[in-house]
C-alpha cells in the first residue's frame, strides 16, 4: 500500500531503532513532521484563539460539548490508531458502527439492556474479527477488505433495519450510556478517558504493545523473532471493531436515535485525527496520547467553527484541509509515494 | 499476401486467448441464466439499459484501471464526476448575469449554453484529476490519502455549490447525449466505446502509454532508466479525472439533473471492475481491454438481480462482497504463479 524508500522508523524495539540509526544518515527534516511538542503548542494556540473569539470558550458547559463531541471520534480514533501503527488501515468503522448499533436495536423489543448492549458490541468485534482474519490469515490488502466491509456492514443495517431509524427509549440503562454522568462529568466523557488510559497502557507498557510495534516495523523480522503477526493483526482489528461499536452506541444513545443512514465520511474525521496524532500510514509509529491531542485540536476546530456559523458542508472541506496540511511535510522525505 | 501471413497467426491465438479466460464464461453465463430466468432479459430494452450502465461505469473503471496500473488508486472519481457536472453548471450561472442573461430560470433549471457547461465539466475533470497526481507524485501524499481527501472536500464542495438543491438541465443536445442512439447502440454507449479505443491506442499504441507498465512494474526501476516518473503518475490521474468528468456527463444527461448526493460509493463499483477485469492493485498488470469485459461482467450481473426484483441494499451488499472475493482470488492466484 505504502512503501517509502526513507520511511520513518520509530519502533519501540531497541533493536530496531539502533539499527535503522546505523544505517540511514539522520534526516534533519524527519523532526518536521508533526511532533509531540508542536501538536502540544497547536492546541494550546487555539485554545487561546478561542477564548478570545468567543468569551464563554473555556466555560465549563462548552468544554463538556467539546469533548462530548470528541468523545465519539476520539473512542473510534483508539481502534484506528492500534490498526495504523500494524501498517494497516480500517476504513469500515462507520459501517461497523452502523451496522453493531442496528443489531443491538433489534433486540431494544425484549427490553433487556444486557441484550441490548452485549448484541451491539459483539457485532462490532465480531465484524472486526472478520476484517482481521480476511487481512491477515488471507492477505487481502486492508484497503479493500474495509472498503468492502463498509459497502457490506451499511447494506446489512439498511436490510435489517428495513431502511427504518429504530429508537432505544425504552431501555434506561442505553440511553444512560449517552447522557448519564459520573461524579458530573459525562459518561462518553469518562469512556473516553478510561478507554485512551487503558489503550496508553497497552501500547506503551505492554507485551503485545511491542509486537504491534514490531510488526508495523517489518512484517518479516516481527514474524521470524517470533511475534505470531497474523494473531496481533486480527485481535488488532477486532478491537478497532468493537471501539467502533462502542461510539456508535454512545451517539446513538445520545441522540435516542438509531440511524441506519448515519456516520456517513466518519472514517475520514477518525483517519484525520490518528495521522494528526503522529501515526504513520506506513505502520510502526504513531501513539495514543498523539490521537488524543490531535483529537481535542479536531474537536475545537469544530467547535469555533460552528460558533462561527460555518455549515458543516463547509466543515467536511475544513476537515479535509487540515489532514492534507498534516501530511504533506512527506514531501521532505526522499522516496515514492503510493 | 503479406496481411494475410500477418494477420492469420495472430487472430488465432487471440480468440484462443479469449475462450480460455474464465471472465468470458462468467459473461456468458450470466447471459444465459439471465435469458432463461426472465423473458424480459434478451430484449432490445434490456440490452439497451445495460449498454447505459456499462457507459457510466465503464468509463469509471478506465480512469481507475490507469491508476492502477501505475500502483496507486483514486478514490475520488464518483464525488468527482458529479462535481465536474456541477461546477460546468455553477460556473455559466455566474458568467450569465455578466453577458446579461439570466441562464438559472425557475425551479433551479439551467436553460443556458450546455457547450460551455460540458468543456468547464471536462477541464474541471482533468483539473481535479493532475491535482490529485500532483498530490501522490510530488507532495508525496499516499494515494488514497489524497483521494479520500478530495472525496471528502468534493462532496463538501458539491453540498456548498448546490445548497443541496438539485439542478435541472434541459437542454436538447444534452438530452440527445443521454437518450439517443445510434443504429440502436445508446450515443452513451457509444462514447464510452470511443474512450475505451482512444485509451487503447494511447497504452498499447505508443511508447509513452507503455511506460504506464513500467513504472507500475518496478517503479525504482522505471526512475534509474530515465523516465520521470512523476509526470506519468499526474497523466494517470488526469485521465482518471478526464473519465469521471466524462461519465458524470452522461450520468446527469441520462437523469437531466444534478444533485450533490449522485452515485455515492461508485469508487467502490469501479475498483471492483478494474480488479475482476485482472487488474492488480500492486500495479503493473491490467489493460483497458480487459476492463470492458470486467464492467460488462459486473452490470450485467446487476442487471440479473435487478431484473429478478433483488432491492438496492442487496445490490450494495453483492458488491461489497464481489469487491473482497475478486481481490482475494486474484490474491490467491497470484501467489500460485509466483511459487
């Protein structure tokens, strides 16, 4: 899918760093491309900027609609980051999550929440499973197998559901999921943060956080040091499933509202936020805490926009932009763009 | 004498060719259980409806096929041909208060020059398409990173410029374009046959069209012999751009309207095309030729399912499916040849 000739080599196995040190020439414009730091410095500007636009910006009511407008994206955001930094891409999540909150719906009629709940995420890490196993046990390119999963996922919600939007209101603890809080603060909120701490820990402080890694880093030499690769690329993409399921399943709560046309060029908002969180398309970098800043400067970019009256048409073009001003630095870099 | 020696052993092999390769039954079989399911099949009507689809994605899957073979994929052909449509259309709005006349009349129906509208439609294709090469091969943006970009900001795009009202066109010549035809072949079906034989004689016929090949085969390789390479890959894309502008012509001529949310998830139709016409999606194998027997492979197998009463969603779920499997079996294929 991608190959560059001096593709970024951040693996967290030593072993593999010192060696890419040895024998590629450090590249003074590889610290270009968006770093920790200046990701940090961003989100900082803006929030300056913001205040200043707007006076109640950093109140407490508009930070709660920031990140519970975050929070959906941000969850989805996780799944993708785990899959990119496998040197893979999983553009069905829309689908999935579509497709995981319609089967869940369907079960709204027994009036059990544990039915209810449990049917939405399972489908999602079960579609997820799927794409997983088809990647890496049949050597589908990730690209299609998603493509298609997205085609799929959205036709089954639309056949299931008849076309029709279903609505969980009878079901307390669902629509609690979306609008209930904690201590005050929102549950999509408090989801968000458990969920980007948990996914911190795997990435960073974990066994299977190293040969996610390693296998975004060279398939090959992961495979031959004894990292089972096609099992990390399939749980890989059951997880990004079940994230998917799992926001899809906050929205729909929060909306009281199970739309089987809806998160319609969600994949390119939750794309734009990993590959702004620092994860390479070529695999084998890329971080959590990247995704979640990236997600808050996507989040408040939103936000003022739509204090300033911008239509979400014109949005989806702002989106756009600001993925395609992040990736360019690689024109820096030496090599072939695929 | 000597077309005759030439000629003979040539044909020859290339009708054997023809018999042994698996899509051609998979056409004809299709024929045939259409032609025994249903009455309605084998009619002139049918046929005629199929020339139609054919045309639209046809011309999809050529651009597509380009830009596979050099190794790279364009997502962005379906928001585009609907936006080429609507800027051609957008742009004579604006131009016609300055020449003093008013060419958007009530209910948003454009009655105007429809020349003008087609060529703005045309260059805006070829425009958009070396954007995105320039994108892929100088900025060094990964393919479908820029494409699904200019997906996304097209379809932004296509919302703003038609405040998601639909315009109407009604102008004869673009209605000709649309519903006649020639000695019975749809004049669609007809200018999609003339692209596909332009792009043939482009690819096979010339030296610059088989470089395509080359850079899609080793693309190091094709860079070390001297051919600048990045140039190919904007052609590629602007011929995938000139394709889409093409089709969404004939896709709004067909309805006589335009509308931003048109032929939503028809990038997914054409790769299909593209792939189970043999194209290879690592680049490097594929020909226009073979493209033409993948659409008409796939629209007449939607044709079946439409005419056996199969809904949209199914339709969408078939080609989803066909999408992974063509992929996967070409996969499998070619890891069997290489060992």
């Amino acid at each position: 899918m991608t190959e560059k000739v001096g593709e970024h080599v951040m693996t967290m196995s030593t072993l593999e760093t010192q060696v890419a040190s040895q024998a590629r020439p450090p590249d003074a414009w590889r610290h270009l491309s968006v770093s920790e730091t200046s990701r940090v410095a961003v989100l900082i500007a803006l929030l300056i900027a913001g205040q200043a636009i707007t006076p109640s910006f950093l109140s407490l009511a508009n930070i709660h609609v920031i990140l519970l407008a975050v929070a959906a994206i941000g969850i989805m955001a996780y799944g993708m980051t785990l899959v990119v930094i496998t040197g893979e891409i999983d553009l069905s999540i829309a689908g999935i999550a579509i497709l995981s909150c319609i089967a869940g719906g369907l079960m709204i009629p027994t009036g059990s929440a544990a039915l209810v709940i449990g049917t939405t995420l399972l489908t999602g890490l079960a579609i997820g499973l799927i794409n997983g196993i088809l990647v890496a046990a049949l050597g589908i390119p990730s690209l299609i197998t998603t493509l298609g999963m997205l085609g799929i996922s959205r036709a089954l919600a639309n056949i299931f559901s008849g076309g029709q939007a279903l609505y969980p209101e009878p079901i307390a603890a669902y629509l609690w999921l979306g609008r209930g809080d904690l201590v005050g603060i929102p549950l999509p909120v408090v989801l968000l943060v458990v969920l980007g701490a948990a996914a911190i820990a795997l990435t960073k402080y974990s066994i299977f956080g190293r040969a996610l890694y390693a296998t975004g880093g060279n398939v090959k030499a992961a495979a031959l040091s004894g990292i089972n690769v096609v099992g990390v690329r399939a749980v890989v993409f059951a997880i990004s499933g079940a994230c998917a399921a799992l926001a899809g399943m906050l929205e729909s709560a929060r909306l009281s509202y199970i739309n089987p046309a809806g998160f319609e060029g969600m994949e390119l908002s939750v794309l734009a936020v990993t590959v702004l969180g620092g994860a390479s398309l070529s695999g084998g970098s890329g971080s959590i805490t990247g995704t979640v800043v990236a997600a808050l400067i996507i989040g408040i970019v939103n936000n003022l926009l739509n204090q300033l009256g911008v239509s979400i048409y014109l949005q989806q073009v702002v989106t756009a932009a600001v993925i395609l001003a992040v990736v360019m630095p690689g024109m820096w870099q030496r090599g072939i763009a695929k | 004498m000597t077309v005759l020696e030439f000629s003979t052993p040539r044909v020859a092999p290339f009708l054997l060719g023809l018999l042994r390769d698996p899509i051609i039954w998979l056409i004809l079989l299709i024929f045939a259980v259409g032609t025994l399911t249903s009455e309605y099949y084998f009619t002139a009507l049918n046929i005629e409806n199929l020339m139609r689809s054919i045309a639209v994605i046809g011309l999809l899957s050529l651009g597509m096929t380009v830009v596979l073979l050099t190794g790279r994929i364009d997502l962005s052909v379906a928001a585009l041909m609907i936006f080429s449509v609507i800027v051609g259309v957008v742009v004579m709005t604006e131009i016609g208060p300055m020449l003093g006349s008013r060419w958007l009349v009530r209910g948003n129906t454009y009655a105007g020059p429809i020349v003008p509208v087609i060529l703005i439609a045309l260059a805006t294709g070829i425009a958009v398409g070396a954007l995105n090469g320039i994108g892929v091969a100088y900025f060094k943006v990964a393919s479908f990173i820029m494409t699904l970009v200019s997906l996304t900001a097209l379809r932004g795009f296509n919302y703003v410029l038609t405040n998601g009202h639909p315009y109407y066109l009604k102008a004869p010549f673009y209605s000709w374009i649309g519903d006649s035809k020639m000695v019975g072949i749809p004049i669609s079906f007809v200018i999609f046959l003339l692209v596909l034989l332009a792009l043939m004689g482009f690819i096979h016929g010339t030296m610059r069209g088989g470089r395509f090949y080359a850079i899609g085969g080793n693309e190091k390789a094709a860079l070390y012999a001297g051919i600048k390479t990045q140039r190919y890959v904007v052609l590629a894309y602007a011929i995938s751009g000139l394709c889409a502008a093409i089709a969404g012509i004939i896709f709004t001529a067909r309805l006589k309207s335009v509308d931003a949310p048109l032929a939503a998830g028809y990038e997914l139709t054409a790769i299909a095309i593209a792939v189970i016409g043999g194209s290879a999606l690592a680049g490097g194998v594929g020909s226009p030729w073979r493209t033409l027997l993948g659409s008409v492979a796939f629209a007449a197998g939607l044709n079946l399912l439409a005419i056996w009463g199969v809904g949209t969603w199914y339709q969408n779920l078939a080609i989803g499916v066909v999408l992974i499997i063509s992929v996967g079996l070409s996969q499998m294929s070619r890891k069997k040849t290489q060992a």
